[in-house]
C-alpha cells in the first residue's frame, strides 16, 4: 500500500541518475523496472529503466514523499505524462558527458513544463568531463529566463539527491505561497 503524501517525478535521459538517486534517498526497497539494455549506442549499461522506479522518502517532518523515476528513452515518452499526473514537481537530471547536455536540458524542460510548474534541476557526471565548462547550464537558463534550482549533483550520494529534493520543494512552497 503506498502512503505518500506527495509525489515527486526524477525524469532525464538514460544514464543521467535518475533510478541512482531514487535508490539513495528511498527508505523503502526501491521498486525497478530494469530491462537488459538494447540500446548501447545511446548508452553503455547493462540494465535501464522500462517503466516506473518507485521509492519513497519521509522528511523530517513526517511527510512523505513517493519518488517516481521514468524510462529516459524517448521511446517510452508515452508514459510520462501517466507518471506526472499528480505530482508536486519533477526533477530533471543531466548528464554533462552527452554530446549535447544542453539540447537535453532544452528538451526535457519543454516536455516536462507541459506537466508541471515545479522543476529543479541535477547535472550529474560533472567528475567524468571536465572539458565541458558548467557554467554553460546557469547562462542558457538565464539566457532563456528560467529560474529553476539547479545543482551540480552525484545521484548516488544521499545528501546531494535530498538537497536537489528540498530545493524542489522549496521552490514548490514559494511558487505557490505555502506556508507551514
């Protein structure tokens, strides 16, 4: 039975994190939908997601939190729009190794807009390439008028995936004038 009181959504491309940062903030055993991976071209893993990872997470002041990871492949973008219903915010990991991590941000963002206001934002693999600047992520977000949260992020540490969370819902808090 899941008891969550809100839901979160971890969306990004394949080997961005996503199923990673899930694991390490979850307080439960983390529900996978893990398939041998077909697709070695886009990245080299053995296993990736197929459906939906599920975790949950309660803070500190006893709320919890359903964690809910998408396919990166955009093959399975069919079900995103299934997994954002009724979610508080979804975050969106990138992984700084692709060709393009920007175009990546660019086109998750315009998905994941359509279904919701609240999003922040993880680069993940920032230790791997360091031939790309990361300040590219700050100017394109200002260049395009964005203030969403971003965090330079490794989806295995807990307190690095707890923090991207807080700021989600921080944000959350503030767009919408919650107060506690």
């Amino acid at each position: 039975m899941i008891l969550q009181q809100y839901k979160i959504v971890f969306a990004g491309s394949m080997g961005a994190g996503k199923t990673e940062a899930i694991r390490s903030l979850s307080d439960v055993p983390v529900l996978l939908t893990e398939a041998f991976n077909t697709d070695q071209q886009s990245h080299n893993k053995m296993e990736t997601t197929v459906g939906i990872d599920y975790g949950e997470v309660t803070l500190e002041d006893g709320i919890k939190i359903g964690l809910y990871g998408t396919p990166g492949q955009s093959r399975f973008d069919f079900i995103w729009s299934v997994i954002c219903k009724g979610a508080i915010g979804a975050i969106i990991l990138i992984d700084h190794t692709v060709e393009n991590p920007i175009e990546e941000l660019e086109n998750y963002l315009d998905t994941f807009q359509n279904h919701t206001d609240n999003i922040a934002i993880g680069i993940t693999h920032t230790d791997v390439d360091n031939t790309k600047s990361t300040l590219i992520y700050k100017d394109w977000l200002i260049s395009q008028d964005l203030y969403s949260p971003l965090f330079f992020i490794d989806a295995r540490k807990k307190e690095d995936a707890l923090l991207l969370l807080e700021a989600l819902i921080t944000s959350v808090e503030v767009n919408h004038q919650i107060t506690a």
